[in-house]
C-alpha cells in the first residue's frame, strides 16, 4: 500500500527557512509542525497543508510525495 508523505521539511530547508519562521510564517502552531517535523507520514488537514504551501510559495501537490509500493 503506498502511503503520502510530507515534503514540509525539505521544502522549508530549501528556503533557508527553520521550523520557528515556518511556524509563524504559516500562522500554525509550532507544535503542529513539530509533529509534522518528526512523522511526515501524518494524516493533517487539508486547511493546513494550504498554509503551509501558501507560507513555501509552492502548491500543496508539492508537498506531497507518494512513498511505499507502487503497484
């Protein structure tokens, strides 16, 4: 079964941005993207992912990476 995994931390790497301007520049909650952070593989909404693609400049496709068999 594949599964979605999360592109957050690299994307936010790529900008030079730490998960603490992250956090502020998505208006969420540090923990949150803590969380994120430490299992990329967490369900989270779909209202979050927009915040933080919109605070990345990219679309929340781009966030998203298929992972697992690719039957």
């Amino acid at each position: 079964m594949a599964t979605l995994r999360l592109r957050v931390r690299e994307e936010a790497e790529k900008q030079g941005l730490n998960m603490a301007q992250l956090a502020r520049k998505a208006d969420i909650d540090q923990r949150t993207l803590r969380r994120i952070y430490r299992d990329p593989t967490q369900e989270i909404s779909t209202h979050v992912l927009a915040k933080l693609a919109t605070a990345l400049g990219v679309t929340p496709a781009d966030l998203l990476e298929m992972i697992g068999d690719k039957q």
